[in-house]
C-alpha cells in the first residue's frame, strides 16, 4: 500500500521535475517546482522522515519559491529559445 | 555539438549511477551496514545521553552539534553573501516592483493576513519549542517565522515592514545561531569539559539534566530567531529595487 | 540477480532518473534561472537516495515513544545529514539568484548564451 | 599556553566569533572591521602557532567535540599535514588581510566593506575546519562554507565580468560538491560511518560485494574535488573567476581555496580509504596512474595556457592550473619524496601565488592597468613591489634557491626513484613554460622603457607593497632554509602511506 503511494509520488515528482524544466514561462516552471518541493515532502514522511518534511515544505516550497519569484520579478519572466 | 558531449557524459555518468545502486544495500532492509554501526546506539541511548525523545534534535544538537554550528555558519555566510552583492535596503526608503505598482493589495488579502499570520508566528514558536517530543526545531521554526514576516513585507508593502523590523534591530540577531553556539560550548570549556559538551560535571543528575535541556532550548531558540531574520534580510536586500527607492521616508 | 535488485530499490533509480535531469538542466538549458532550477532539483535527488537507504519497512519516524521497538526504527543519521542539506542548498540557491539579478543587471539578460560566451571586457 | 592543544576547536571557534560579530561592529563603525578582522585572525593565527609542537610530539592530536568518542560523534583530528596545512592558511590570510585594508576602501563600496570583512573571516575559517576535521560530512559542510562565501567574494566588485565568472564558478562549484554529497552517501550506505578513520576500518573489513558501491563513490570524489582542485580538464572555471576577482580574493582563492580540493583528495585517498585497501587494489592503480598522468598534462597544459595570456591576472590564473598539477603529480606518486615534493609546492606556490596576485592587484590599484604590454618600465616607478614579483617569479618557475625549486627538485628525484622519465619531462618543460610567462613580465617591468608617461606613478602604501615584499621573502627563506619543514612533511607523507 505504501509502496504504491510512494511510487506513485515518485512518478509525480518526475513529471512535475520534467514540467519545470520544459515550461518556457518561468514563473509557471517556479511554481511547479514548488509543487515539486511539496511532493517532495509529502515523501518524505512516506519515508518517515517528519523533521524534513516540515523543513522541505518551509524551505523548500515556502523560502526557495519566494527567493525564485522574487529574483523573475526582477529579472526576466520568459525564457527565450 | 555541445549537446551530444553533455549527452555522453551524462550516459556515462549514468552507467556508473545505475551500476552502483545496483550493488548498494537494498531499501528497507534491517541489517543493512548503516543500520547495524553508529545507529543502534543512538537509537537505545539517544533519549537518555542525548536528552531528545525526537533522535533528529538529538543528532543535530548534540551528537553532531559541531555540524549544526557549521550549518547556521552556512547560512550566515549565504546572508552575508548576498548583502554584499546586492546590499540593504533602506529603512522606510527602500521598494520593491510591486510596491511600486499603482494597483492596491486586495482587503480580501489584507484581511486573510491579518487573521493568518498570527497564527503562523504562534506555530513557529511551537515549533521552535517543541522540537524535542517531536518533529520540528529551531531551524524550521525559524523558516516559519521567516515566511510570515515576507507575507508581511508582500502583503503591507516593503517600506512598512522595513519600518517595523529595522535593520538596527534585525542586524544583530542574525548572528544570534552562532552566538549560542559559541556561548553554550565555551560554557563546556569553562567546566573542563569538551566544546558544547552539555552534560556538565559537578553537577546532580537532576540539575545537570535540566541545564542540559536549557542550553539546548538556548540554542534551538537562537537558530529559529537567527534562521528566521537571516531568511528575511535576504528576501529585503533581493526585494528592493533601486529605481523605486524613495527620495524621503514614507511616514 | 543485478536487475531485481535494482527495481527493489525503486527509490534508488528515480534519484539517479532526477539527478541526471537536473545535471542536463544545469549543463544544457541556456536560461540561468532554470539551470538553478536543475540544481535544486539535483539536489533533492541526493537528499532522496541518502534518505531511502535509511529506510526500514514497515517501520517508524525516529521519535522514541514506549511500546516501540528500535529494531524498527528508520534511520535517524542520513535525516539528521540532509536537514544540514537542506540549509546549504537554499543558501546556495540564495547566493545564485543574487548573482542573477546582478547579471540582470549588468547584460540585461537571463541567457546563457549571451552571458558566458562572452569574450572578457576589461 | 595549551589552551588551543588542549581544545583545537577554538581555531574554528575563535574566527566564527568574530565573523558572527564583524556586522554588528561594522554597524558601529565601518572602519572598525579591518582592525576586528585582523584580531580574528591574529588570534587564530596565535593558536595554531602553539598547537605545532603538540601535533609534532604525539602525530595526531584528536579532539571529541562534545565529548563523544568517534563513531558517535565528530572528531576534530590534526595530524602533521593539517597543522601544516593550518599554518599556511593563517599565514597567508594574515599578510593578505593587511594588504586589504587600503585596497578594500579603493575597490569597494562602503557600505559592503562589514560584510567583505565578515566573508574573508568565514573562508578563512571554513578552510581551517576543513582541514582539521576527521569527520567526512562535517569536512563537507566547511567545504560549502568556503565555496559559498568565495562566489560571492569573486563578485563583490559587481563589475560585469565578475558578476559572470562568479556564476560560472557557483554553477561548477554547486555541481562539484552534489557530487561529492553524492559520493559521501554511497560510502555510508556500505559502511554507516561518517567518521574517517572508522570508514577505513569498515571497509577494510566490508564484505565484498559492496566494493563497486566504495569504487564509484571513490570515483565521485576524485571527480567532485579535482573540480574544486580546479585539475586541467575541469578547470573551466578557475581563470576567469581568478582574473576577475578583486587582487586579495584572488591571492586567497589561488593560493588557498583551490589547494582544499587536493587536500580533500588527499584525505580521501589516505585517511579515508587508505593504501590497506585491498579489495580495490587494481582499481586503485589504474585511478592513481590515470590522475598522475592527467596531472602530468596539466602541468604543461596550464603553462602553455598562460604563455598566451595578454593579460596579467589571466597569466597568473592559468599558473595556477600548472601548478595544482605538480601538487597532484607529488601526491600520486605514492613515496615518501614525491609527497614532500608536491607538499613543498604547496606551500611554496601558495606564498609565490599569493605575491603575484597581490603585485598584480598594486598595479592595478595605481595605474588600472591589467595588460603586461601595460607593465612598461614600472619596475624603476614601482621598485618593491616588481622586486617582489620577480622574486615570486624565481619559486614559481623553480631557480635555485627559492622554496619551489625544492618542491621541484623532490618531484623530480622522487620520479627518477619510480623510473617515471616521463614525468621528469612533463616538469621540466612546465618549469621552462613557466620561466617564458613569468620572466617575459619581468622583462617588460624592469628591461624596457615606458613609452606613454605615467606622471605621478609612485610606490604603493607600506600596508600594500609590505605584505608583497615578506611574501616574496617568504619564498627564499623556505628556499633556504627547507631544513625546517621537509623532515616533517617527509614524516607526514610516511605517516599518511603506512
């Protein structure tokens, strides 16, 4: 049961990894990363691993996102071909 | 032309990945090498030697404390890092793009911040707190309480939270998760024991198990203060712009 | 004998299927914020792998409480390892993004072709 | 006074508490900060200054932080090379910190002075940890530590090149060390120890089939630090973010950072797997004959390089290639004489590149000028600091009777000793490579007439050309008087192969 739970995560974290490599828009490619952060976490307790799932969600999906955002309002949105 | 070298290199990196965790102790066995070595001990005895029921708390602070300071150093070094490449923002002056932008902050948001944050502030604590029974501790806490003052400075605006964490206040305790480190090892050194040793001798069992927890609840609470400030320096000097600074202070 | 193994440890191939992701994102994509992207992502791949080695089935997150065993206990070291991990990891992510808008700055642009390749100016 | 024998972690702990504090007194006064900076390191210096003779009585002295004994917790372990290692880092960013002090308040902005202060105290303390430490993922945390604060050291200027080579350097740098996070979890996973001597022992006696897993991450490791080593085929980064960096950063990334990757590799190689290592004997050999040649290569691949170079500082970066190549050559082959050899060019390169960098960064402070066909005559305008960098140029090059040619006279009877003739080309043709970049320089400061005037041109400020001129002097007396160290670094090489 728990095997299928986490490979089934492991599936959406290659997708969601490969998505934010893809997306051109980079806005959208930060936000999916941080879903990618949240999946993340969510794995880790699967791996019983509470403490980093709390810090993966805050740093993770929560500090590193705002850090990412913050740098494409200042910089670029799009990245060119 | 590039391409095709990265490509190779990445199947040869490739081979070797999937050839040695082809090899490696399987997943989710028990008598695998890393299990039988350093951990049973830690497992048995973490509660009692290192004074965590949570053994993670008790690894970071106390087995391996010397890796927790370098971890707060690191991250000290980040802030400092990126203040010297982009520098501090200006109390009340300073603004970032948004703030700039002609178009308010919704009463929708205004309000959902005002009820959540709070909540978010006393969750940290908790955190910070409470990382000893279980999941949590200074560093996630920290995290925590970094985010809801960037909510904050997203929500009211980069100049209102410049005013109400200034820098004169802010700059010191950055360096707060150091700090306790040093103070609680040099107290180790003052009773002839090792650095950040935090079983002191000559004391009862019973003190000398209380100091222990208050040395390490100093710690915990000086890692979340400092985490917390360092994330929000870093997030004020990468806000700020420079073409949207303001010539006088915004009351 | 190899290959079971190797699909056993499923966990152990999607970190090396994410580790090469990240390293193609950092060595091929040209935009600098996606190649940070690559590296956080190659990053977590690592934490992944340490972390799944400590894995016991069945077992339990390492908070002692009665009535547990620590025979089924995961291991605490590899999460104790990786929380330092995480640190450095948004630490390095913060320093590469100040140095993306100081690029900004200076090039006006995010990509790498109009960035590296550039002969020196001095 | 033992203090620092009797508790080596104050030589981390006593930095870190003046580089937790340089903000806060840089927030009183901002010229405050040099002066706490060179306490700091002072200080440190003082420390490591009295542990040599602990470490020389007893070869190793060990230190259980928090009083756990090894598996269980970290240990701070200095044997000869660490102490010699310590007390070259302190020497060097002691001189190089006084050089700072006038070129910081030209180069910098004000307001970025505190935390310039505060990020050379953290490098500088994060390389002392790492060499000290006998506990491999504390080794890595130091290494991120100093890799962190030197990217942003590379760019504190904000000038345009700087910016990008700093981001060159953070890409291959941030690579390098994942592949060594990489490296260090494969190891745990066959042996569940962290502490270096401990892994040695459990993979003496692991049980065979996890010997691939050990290989490859033995291979991780050679690969993720002779990036850091900046060895010639990886090197990519090194001479821009050398040449762009501000002059002192500079002299600390050539002459210190850079030599933390061969120390990692060293330590790798023989503390944590060790000659005893039986079961990866035929690995082992290859490895070591593939990186003594790749080496090999580099000596004269660097120094071809830095014959082309129009540019100053590019030509001493790309020196430095060269030279990590002799440093890893020594230590790859595995003898005692060797090993000296490649220690000595340790040391001699490290104050004979520190010197060039400084020189290089004198000029630039008085006349902006970074090409060598710019350098014209200087050497009657500028009398000490060209004297300097000519004789840095003598131990880079390796004439009689600086401190690297010692280091290359023991390289090269240590390879006639293996009967490996074709290393003793290798260096022989690096040394004379050496000898056209650095004397060509030498030629134009003190054999031809400057062509433009350059009124007012003068020497620098004693705080400037002072530290050039005893790092200059530093290369002759160890030159000289290679008596004092080699027998200890001889004892070193043959503790480390045992």
């Amino acid at each position: 049961m728990s095997t299928a739970l986490s490979v089934i995560l492991l599936l959406f974290l290659v997708t969601t990894a490969a998505v934010a490599i893809k997306l051109k828009d980079l806005l959208a490619a930060v936000i999916v990363f941080s879903a990618y952060s949240l999946m993340m976490a969510i794995l880790w307790t699967q791996l019983r691993a509470p403490d980093l799932a709390l810090t993966e969600a805050a740093v993770g999906a929560g500090i590193t996102t705002v850090l990412f955002v913050v740098t494409i309002f200042k910089t670029a949105r799009r990245e060119d071909d | 032309m590039k391409k095709a070298l990265v490509l190779m290199a990445l199947a040869l990196i490739a081979v070797v990945f999937i050839y040695a965790i082809g090899k490696m102790p399987p997943m989710n066995g028990k008598d695998t090498p890393d299990k039988t070595h350093v951990v049973p001990r830690y497992l048995e005895k973490g509660e009692e030697e290192a004074g965590a029921r949570n053994i993670i708390t008790g690894i970071i602070l106390n087995y391996r404390g010397y890796d927790t300071m370098g971890e707060t150093t690191v991250i000290f070094s980040a802030l400092a890092a990126v203040i010297a490449l982009l520098d501090r923002e200006k109390r009340r002056r300073s603004r970032s793009s948004v703030d700039a932008s002609k178009v308010e902050t919704s009463t929708v948001v205004r309000t959902v911040a005002r009820f959540v944050l709070p909540v978010v502030v006393l969750f940290a604590v908790y955190t910070i707190l409470h990382g000893e029974p279980s999941a949590g501790g200074g560093f996630q806490g920290g995290a925590i309480i970094g985010a809801s003052i960037i909510i904050f400075a997203l929500v009211w605006g980069l100049p209102e939270a410049t005013d109400r964490m200034p820098l004169g206040a802010r700059l010191p305790l950055e360096s707060s998760a150091m700090l306790a480190f040093l103070a609680m090892g040099v107290i180790g050194l003052a009773y002839g024991v090792h650095f950040l040793t935090f079983i002191l001798p000559g004391l009862s069992a019973g003190v000398a198990e209380t100091v222990r927890s208050l040395m390490l609840t100093v710690i915990e609470a000086g890692i979340g203060v400092g985490g917390g400030i360092i994330f929000v320096s870093i997030v004020f000097a990468m806000m700020r712009e420079d073409r949207y600074e303001l010539q006088q202070d915004r009351k | 004998m190899s290959f079971s193994r190797i699909v056993n440890n499923f966990n152990y191939v999607f970190s090396a299927l994410l580790f090469l992701m990240g390293l193609y994102t950092v060595a091929v994509k040209p935009n600098l914020i996606k190649k940070l992207i690559g590296l956080n992502i190659m990053e977590t791949s690592v934490f992944l792998l340490i972390v799944s080695l400590g894995m016991v089935g069945g077992g339990e997150a390492p908070i002692v409480e009665a009535g547990v065993k620590t025979a089924n206990i995961v291991n605490p070291i590899p999460q104790a390892l990786i929380l330092t991990g995480i640190v450095v990891a948004v630490s390095t992510t913060a320093v590469a993004l100040s140095l993306c808008i100081r690029i900004h700055q200076k090039y006006g642009t995010l990509e790498a072709g109009a960035i590296l390749g550039r002969e020196v100016d001095v | 006074m033992s203090l620092s024998a009797t508790h080596p972690v104050l030589l981390v702990a006593v930095p870190l508490f003046f580089a937790a504090l340089c903000p806060v007194v840089g927030m009183w006064k901002r010229a405050a900060c040099f002066y706490w900076a060179l306490a700091g390191v002072a200080v440190t210096g003082f420390l490591t200054w009295t542990l040599i003779g602990k470490v020389t009585a007893s070869h190793a002295l060990t230190y259980n932080v928090g009083g756990w004994r090894p598996p269980f917790g970290i240990q701070i372990r200095i044997d000869y090379l660490g102490v010699f290692m310590a007390c070259t880092i302190t020497g060097v960013s002691m001189l190089v910190l006084v050089y700072c002090h006038r070129y910081a308040t030209h180069d910098l902005k004000p307001e970025r002075i505190p935390y310039f202060y505060t990020l050379f105290l953290l490098i500088f303390l994060a390389m002392i940890g790492f060499s000290i430490t006998g506990d491999i993922f504390n080794m890595f945390v130091f290494m991120e530590i100093f890799s962190i604060t030197s990217y942003a050291l590379v760019a504190i200027t904000g000038q345009k090149a700087a910016v990008r080579a700093a981001f060159k350097y953070l890409l291959m740098g941030a690579t390098s060390s994942l592949t060594i996070l990489l490296a260090i979890s494969f190891l745990y996973s066959v042996t569940g120890s962290l502490n270096m001597p401990d892994i040695s022992a459990r993979l003496g006696s692991m049980r065979s089939t996890y010997l691939p897993v050990a290989a490859v991450a033995l291979a991780f490791f050679v690969v993720g630090f002779t990036v850091k080593a900046a060895l010639f085929p990886l090197h990519g980064w090194l001479p821009d973010a050398h040449s762009m960096a501000p002059s002192p950063v500079s002299a600390i990334l050539s002459a210190l950072v850079i030599k933390m990757g061969v120390f990692g590799i060293l330590r790798i190689f023989f503390t944590v797997f060790g000659r005893s290592f039986s079961g990866l004997s035929a690995s082992w050999g290859t490895l070591l004959s593939v990186l003594s040649w790749v080496a090999a290569i580099a000596i004269v691949a660097g120094a071809a390089l830095a014959v082309f170079q129009k540019d100053l500082k590019y030509m001493i970066a790309y020196s430095s290639v060269s030279h990590i190549g002799y440093i890893l050559l020594g230590i790859c082959m595995l003898s005692p004489r060797g090993m000296t050899g490649g220690f000595y060019n340790l040391l001699a390169h490290a104050l004979g590149k520190a010197c060039l960098f400084l020189v290089a960064g004198a000029f630039i402070y008085k006349l902006g000028v970074r090409r060598i066909s710019d350098l014209k005559g200087l050497g009657r305008k500028m009398p000490v600091t060209a004297g300097a960098f000519a004789l840095a140029s003598l131990s880079i090059v390796g004439i009689p009777p600086s401190a690297g040619f010692v280091a290359k006279f023991y390289l090269v009877w240590g390879s006639l000793q293996k009967g490996q003739y074709a290393f003793v080309v290798f260096i022989l043709l690096g040394s004379l490579l050496a000898a056209v970049y650095c004397f060509r320089v030498v030629y134009y400061l003190f054999f031809t007439a400057s062509d433009g005037p350059a009124p007012g041109v003068d020497e620098v400020p004693v705080t400037m050309w002072a530290p050039c001129a005893l790092l200059a002097l530093g290369t002759l007396f160890f030159g000289l008087y290679s008596g004092l160290i080699i027998p200890s670094l001889q004892t070193a090489a043959r503790l480390l192969l045992r």
